[in-house]
C-alpha cells in the first residue's frame, strides 16, 4: 500500500499542476484516482516518474511506496 498521505502531501507543495503530472504518468484523473485511494497499484514506471517529479529520494520512495503499515 501506497502512504497517500505523504505522497498527496508532495505533490500539494510541489507547485506542479495536476494535469502536467498525469501527463507525464499516461494516467487519467480517474487511474489516478484509483491508486491514490489504494485500489490500484502504482506501477514501477509510475513510481520513477513520481520520484523524479517530486524530487522524492531512494529512502523517502521506501517509505512511501513499500514500507507504508497503513
């Protein structure tokens, strides 16, 4: 499961729009949506470009991505 909470955090203070984020992801709101909420997965491909767009370091990725207890 996927820290939402952090990860929803990140990109509120990123100053990033919503829409160049899920441009850059190939996701519609909705897919989006989903693996936010944890219905989904996010996939690998997902994961590097969130990292990169959010300047998300290895340590803070663990913790978001495949340490979250939820």
């Amino acid at each position: 499961m996927t820290d939402t909470v952090q990860l929803e955090y990140l990109i509120k203070n990123s100053k990033l729009k919503m829409q160049y984020i899920l441009n850059e992801l190939g996701l519609s709101r909705s897919g989006f949506w989903y693996k936010l909420k944890n219905k989904q997965p996010f996939n690998q491909f997902e994961i590097d470009v969130l990292c990169r767009l959010l300047d998300i370091d290895a340590k803070k990725m663990t913790e978001i991505f495949f340490d979250f207890k939820g």
